[in-house]
C-alpha cells in the first residue's frame, strides 16, 4: 500500500490518522519505512534529507551506529523489568556532571510528563498555586500549559487551571516583572529558546531578568530544556548563557530515539520527591533500559566528537543561504533553525503569527518534492545533525536556491 492508502486507512481508526497533530499535513503525510543517517525512505520508495529529525531527539541521525550497538547489547538481555537498573545510575550521573543546575534528576516517558510533574514539585516547594508562561512557549500536552497570550488552545480544560497559569510575551521583562508583583508565583516556566513558536532566542538580559525577577520575588525559576538541552551545549541553554535556574527538564536528545522525559533540580527541591519526600510522580516505564543505555550512547557521542561544533556551523550556513536566497526573516542559533516569511524581526509569538503562514506551507511541499523535508508546520525548528555530510549540505543550498528562484 503506498501513503495515500495508508493515511485512508489509519484516518479510520486513529483522530486525524496521526498519533501528534503536526504530523499530519496537506494532502497526505508520507509514511516511513527507514532511515539511516540523516536520511528517510517513505514508503513510496522516496527518500528525503531529514531537517525534522523526529522533531528533535536525533542529534546523531537516524540508526547510529553508537546508539544501535548498545541497544542490541541490552536487548539481548530483556526489554522492561521495572526494577532499578545500572543504565539509569550512569545517564543520571552523566547529566548531572554536565548539567548546571542538575543536582538530581528522575526519569519520566515524555517531556509532558517531565514538565507537568515539575510544576507540582514547584508549587509542593513553594506552597504557591500560580505559574507563569510564555506566550509561543510549549511544555506538552498538559491542561496547564495549554494557553497563550489571546486563547485557551483546547476544549476540556478546567476554568479552575485557568486561573492558575498566567501567560506573559516572550522577551518581555516589564509585563514578567508586574505580574510577579501582583501575584504569588510558584515558578516562572520558560523554553531558554524558544522552540515551539519556531525558533526565537532570547533578547539580552531577558533570561539574567527572569532569574533576578526570581530571586526577588521567592519564585523559583524554570527552564524547559527539553530542545535545549544538550543542543546549545553539553550543559544545555543554561550553560550557554550562564543563568542557572532552579529547575530544568530535559527530554529528546537524552533519550537517544526513545521516548523520555527528566526533571532534575537543586537536592533541596529534588529530595521532595517521592520516595524520599512525599511530591508523587512514577511512571511504569521510567528509566527504561533500553531509553536509558541509547541516551547514554548519545551523550557520550556528543561528548567525543564535537557534534555540537559541527552542527552548529551546518546551521549557521544553511540559515544565510535561506536569508540569502529568500530576503526573509530567518532565526537559528546552534543546530536549530527556522525561516519566517516576513522581513520583519521575529522576537514573539505574535511577531511569528504576522508572518505568512501559507508561504511556509508552499515553501514545505515545495522542498518535499525536491526530496528536502523539514517540519510541516513553522512553529516547529529544522534540526541539524552530525550525520549531515558536507555533500548533504552543498544539496540542501542548492535545493534552497532552485526553490526560491521558482517561488511566487
Ligand atoms: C520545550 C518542550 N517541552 C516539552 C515538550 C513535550 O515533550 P513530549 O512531546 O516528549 O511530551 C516538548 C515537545 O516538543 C518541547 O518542545
């Protein structure tokens, strides 16, 4: 059955025939048979140069082979116990050692799962019920994050959760800062770059800001470093610009292809969890051994081989090829990037609604016929990995060009 056929059938039984919306796009998503390296083959016999990467965790490409080696090695010995296993010990233990702020760290499945049981640990820490979030930020697919600046983004949540998250623009101190005063502040919860409303740094002193805000107002100060982390650097955002915050999760990369999430944080926090203190959160596959040794195979990757270096400067020059070729608005930092169809600047949320959205959408298929994929949807990034080659790149510029000298 080729992909029209398969997306027919799984509309049949699964919403939308798509297990995450952004999956599905016009007219029909291709399905997947394999990938190896950074690139995918579909179904159809196409194959495509993967810019999407599975929406982040493949920082090495598809089916390393220092990820495939020792997942087959644990394999071997079973899949799922549910009983406490070395791997764990040694992924924590090396996050820890990298990680600024990470003292201690428990395992989740998802970066949801991480986020939301962070925030139940902020507001146990602090006895506070409020938190605040930023506009184009996303930390899952939790009643609790899901709002911005103009709408609630879902049917079914609780008008009670409304009034416990309040929503501010990203980049914006002034707005953080009144709210802070006028309200009682468990945590403050932010993407250090923003991700999810495509790819959007910080302004100068915006993260210094949150952390000073923080610490004058007993609010504890949160990163979601579930992109970030081990993207900008071995020691995530955090490290990058020299802020530590009091809380961190992580999630894709550290999982190395398998599902994962993390929250880690100061010992004074992080002993408030469940054994040791009463904060619950458990989950039946957390710290999975198989999750735990491909993550481990993946930081020690990222440790030897200077992966961030290289990906960083493929994306560095795939950036100025897009701002080159399309006179557009394109923002990257690291090995995440993303181009906006607007010649203004892209600080905010609103600032990414302004641009044209249906041009993203052309600029997506267009690229897609010419076997380049990048994410269907302009809030998410392209990524870059180390199994991006040289050859790889000199054909992505070249694709980039033909697709703007044809683009109306
Ligand atoms: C910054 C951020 N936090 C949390 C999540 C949720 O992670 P998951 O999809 O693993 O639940 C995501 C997912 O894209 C994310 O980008």
């Amino acid at each position: 059955m080729n992909s029209k056929d398969l997306y027919e059938d799984a509309k049949r039984l699964i919403p939308g025939g798509v297990n995450s919306p952004v999956r599905a796009f016009d007219p029909y998503p291709f399905f997947i048979s394999e990938g190896e390296g950074s690139r995918i083959t579909d179904v159809d016999g196409n194959e495509y140069l993967d810019y999407c990467l599975g929406y982040g965790p493949l920082i090495l490409g598809h089916a390393s082979p220092a990820v495939m080696t020792a997942i087959l090695e644990q394999l071997k010995k079973g899949t799922h116990f549910g009983i406490p296993n070395k791997a764990e010990i040694k992924l924590a233990e090396k996050i820890v050692s990298l990680v600024p702020c990470a003292e201690m760290i428990r395992f989740t499945n998802s970066g949801t799962e991480a986020t939301s049981s962070a925030i139940r640990l902020a507001r146990a820490y602090t006895n506070r019920e409020k938190i605040l979030i930023f506009d184009g930020c996303y930390h899952g697919a939790h009643d609790h994050f899901l709002f911005d600046l103009h709408k609630v983004k879902s049917p079914g949540i609780p008008e009670s959760i409304r009034e416990t998250t309040l929503v501010a623009p990203f980049n914006d101190l002034e707005r953080v800062k009144s709210l802070s005063e006028e309200n009682e502040l468990a945590t403050i919860i932010v993407e250090p770059v923003m991700g999810n409303a495509g790819c959007i740094p910080p302004e100068d002193g915006f993260l210094e800001g949150l952390r000073d805000i923080c610490n004058d107002n007993d609010t504890l100060l949160f990163f979601d470093e579930v992109i970030t982390g081990f993207r900008l650097s071995l020691g995530g955002a955090q490290e990058y610009f020299n802020v530590t915050p009091d809380l961190v999760t992580l999630g894709k990369i550290i999982g190395g292809g398998f599902p994962i999430g993390a929250f880690a944080g100061k010992k004074d926090i992080m002993k408030l969890v469940k054994p040791e203190g009463k904060v619950f959160h458990a989950g039946t596959f957390s710290g999975h051994p198989i999750t735990m040794t491909a993550g481990l195979a993946t930081l020690k990757e990222l440790e030897n081989q200077k992966v961030i270096d290289k990906t960083t400067k493929y994306a560095e020059e795939l950036a100025e090829t897009l701002r080159e070729e399309s006179g557009k608005t394109v923002n990257q930092i690291a090995s995440m990037l993303q181009i906006f169809f607007t010649e203004s600047e892209v600080h905010t949320a609103d600032d990414v609604r302004a641009a044209d959205k249906k041009a993203y959408k052309r600029f997506h298929q267009a690229l897609l016929k010419k076997g380049v994929f990048i994410p269907p949807a302009r809030s998410e990034c392209w990524f870059v990995s180390s199994a991006h080659s040289k050859e790889d790149l000199k054909m992505t510029k070249e694709v980039l060009k033909e697709t703007f000298n044809e683009f109306e």
